[in-house]
C-alpha cells in the first residue's frame, strides 16, 4: 500500500508542476497538452513519467536537448514520498486520500508563493471545495469547522490589519484550513507557523541569504505548519498536555 501510494503520489506530482506552472499564467490547466518549453514539442506519456524520464534523459528534453529545472523531479519525489508516509500513518482510509489532497494542494500552494509571492484564489476554492466533502462525507461536527473558519479568518485579517504583513492569500488560506481542521488545528497551525517563520527567517538572514528589505511569503510557513499537524498533531498536543498537566 506503501508503495503504491508512493508511485500515485509521483504521477500526481508530476500534475502539480503543471498546476504550478499554468496558474500563475492564467492558463488553462487542462488546454493545451504539455509541451517542452524551449522547443515546443509535445510531449507523450513516455516524456511524462516522473523521476524516471528526468533521470533517463539526464535532465534534458529528449526532443532538443534543453535542460529541465531540477525543482520538477524533486516536487514529484516530494509529493511522492509525503503520500507514502500517509499510507504508513493513516492506512487505505478515506482520511488517508483527503490529507493526500490537502498535501498536494499545499505543496502547490507554497512553491507559487515562494516564486510569485500570491496565493491564487483558485487554489483556496479548490482547498475550501475540499474540506466542505470532506466534512460531508466523515459527518464531522459542523460547529467545530465553521469557528475554526472564523478563528483562521479573524486571527490573520487582525494581524493583517495592525502589521500590514498579511496577504489576502494567507488570510483565506487558514480560514480554509480552519474549516478542514477544525479549532484544534486551526490554533496549532497558527503558533507553530509563527514559531517556523520565525526560526526559518532568522536563518536566511544570519546566513545572507534574506536581507531585512527582502519580503518573505508567508504560506509556505502556514503549509508546513499544516503538514506538521497532519503527521504528528495529536502527538505534539499530547506530548505538550502531559507536561503541563
């Protein structure tokens, strides 16, 4: 099961460089078919296998012989081998392929923002569309994630409102994980991207590699606190209970 989740997680990694990619642009996800960007070729479902083509054709389109960006195999290795960990944590369940969605969406959602610093509404949709299933479908209780929608919102249009460092993107984006997560989570993903933005951006500036003037998106912060949450949520809060109580 391990196994196949990994290699499903690769074909939809290899959809996501697409998503990442097009979505930004404006253009259709869909329309037209995947082409080299250099040469133009079309490419087949033999050009389309993740990892394996890269590797094969040494990182090279095998039409003109330009190089592909390392970041494609490694976005596919990554979604890859994050749906493979699900399998390992959550078994074959409905709660298993939700969170594998919601990984995916995340992934896509932090590589935009570190490029083009937004967060596409599309995406937020696509996040909300989700999590509304979801609730659906598992007869979650409905209170628990319309106020962790309300928390996510509020939270972060107040943060907003008094740094004037907030998207809109990030502000829809935990309103949306509010209504997946729920309070509990919604409070856990809000203090540990705090706590990881912080940690993260103190070192890009001890390291140069950030100056105080550059802008830093904060979703991916948001993502990884989600991911975080998704693997060891209930761990952490346990964890954190038995030592104060």
């Amino acid at each position: 099961m391990t196994i196949i989740f990994l290699i499903y997680g690769l074909f939809i990694g290899s959809f996501l460089n697409v998503c990442i990619y097009r979505i930004p642009s404006g253009i259709s996800i869909a329309y037209p078919p995947s082409s080299c960007g250099s040469c133009g070729h079309r490419l087949n479902y033999i050009d389309m296998i993740p990892v394996v083509n890269y590797i094969k054709n040494k990182g090279k389109c095998r039409y003109c012989g330009s190089p592909y960006s390392m970041k494609y195999p490694l976005i596919e290795l990554l979604n890859g081998v994050l749906y493979a960990f699900i399998a390992l944590k959550y078994g074959f369940t409905l709660t298993s392929i939700w969170y594998c969605l919601i990984i995916s969406l995340l992934i896509t959602i932090s590589i935009i923002d570190l490029k083009h610093k937004i967060i596409p509404d599309s995406l937020n949709i696509v996040g909300g569309i989700t999590g509304i299933i979801f609730i659906i479908l598992e007869k979650t209780i409905l209170t628990d994630s319309l106020i962790g929608a309300g928390i996510g919102l509020g939270l972060f249009l107040l943060i907003a409102l008094i740094t004037n460092a907030m998207g809109g993107g990030d502000i829809k984006l935990m309103a949306v994980l509010g209504l997946i997560f729920g309070v509990k989570g919604v409070l856990f993903i809000t203090l540990f991207s705090f706590v990881t933005g912080a940690v993260i951006s103190l070192v890009l500036l001890i390291t140069k590699v950030k100056s105080r003037k550059d802008e830093i998106p904060f979703g991916p912060f948001i993502s990884l606190s989600a991911l975080m949450y998704i693997y060891f949520g209930n761990e952490i809060i346990n964890w954190y209970l038995n030592i104060i109580m």
